[in-house]
C-alpha cells in the first residue's frame, strides 16, 4: 500500500477520533505543531525514520519533545504510529490530516504568489473575489517570489490564474522558437 494511502487513513482515523472525542480544535491545533517541527527540523525526521533508534527511545523522545506542547490523544496517536512502525510517516500523517480537518470544516486554501507583498486593499478584494466562488470559508495564504518579476498567481482549489511577467515572457520565448517565417535548414 503506498504511502500516501496509509498517511490518509490514519489521518482520517484520528480526525474521526478527535469529532468524537470533542477535541477537533485542539487535535488540529497539535498537528500544526507537529508539522511545523517537521518542517523544520531534518534531524527529527532523521531520528524517526533511523532504524538503529528503538521504538522505546522514540516514543521518548518525542514525549520529551512534544509533551507540555500536544494532548493526550495527540501524543497516544503518535505513539501509536511509533509502536506499529509507522513513525517515518507521521510528517505524511500530519499533513494529510490538515487537509482533511480543512474539507471537513468546508474551508478553501486560497495561494496568492506576488513578486512583492500586496497590501491589505488588495488583499481585501481578492479575499471578496474568493468568497464569491466558494461555499466555506476562505483561508489566504500570500506567497512573495521576486522571480515572477510582476503580477501575480492565484491557486483556488484545482484551478489556477497566472498573470506573472516571467509567465508571458515564457510564452513569447515559446512561440519565438516556432516561427514560421524562418525556413529551417537543412
């Protein structure tokens, strides 16, 4: 089974897990946290994917990290995952259960990637633009890349606006290397 497979099931188990024990805010609050020191800390995924590390040492050591940070039903899950061998795939785990806390709450991830900030007029009329396309709420997420060089890209589910610079200039690069007019030679 991949792994992509396995990181949603177990991701969906504790988001059912944590609707029933009343704890969803606090389960999704968590897994942020996790996320987040997975992100930024290799060593810690390191340590979790090394199979010269014990399951005891593990589970102790991320009870050592993470234990005035998460809940209890936050530090079992992950336990658990250590205890079946699963513990490589707790970044997986915790990403795919943000995903699914955000269908379950019926909230759309919004990306705006800009070659500067955009300031918050801005912001405010592509926040309306959203709202409008959508049924939940929208979470905006802003992006800078200066190598976009102007414009912008907006992502709103499977759909996507490019109106970047560096975009066009793709396209006149492409269609300049296609010209009809100049016979090849042979």
């Amino acid at each position: 089974m991949s792994a992509i497979r396995i990181s949603s099931r177990y991701a969906k188990s504790l988001l059912e897990l944590a609707i029933e024990k009343g704890e969803l805010e606090r389960v999704y609050a968590d897994m942020q946290i996790v996320n987040q020191a997975f992100r930024s800390s290799r060593e810690l995924a390191l340590l979790l994917q090394s199979p010269v590390v014990k399951t005891d040492k593990k589970v102790q050591i991320i009870g050592l990290i993470f234990a005035d940070k998460l809940s209890n039903i936050s530090l079992m899950f992950i336990n658990l995952l250590i205890n079946k061998g699963r513990e490589s795939l707790l970044g997986e785990v915790t990403q795919s259960f943000i995903t699914q806390y955000k269908i379950y709450k019926k909230i759309t991830v919004v990306e705006l990637t800009s070659a500067v900030a955009i300031d918050s007029g801005t912001r405010s009329k592509i926040m309306a633009a959203a709202e409008s396309i959508s049924t939940g709420t929208i979470e905006l997420v802003e992006k800078v890349d200066p190598e976009i060089i102007g414009g912008f890209v907006l992502k709103v589910d499977d759909s996507q606006v490019d109106t970047t610079i560096a975009s066009k200039l793709r396209s006149l690069k492409r269609e300049f290397s296609n010209n009809p007019y100049i016979p090849e030679l042979s």
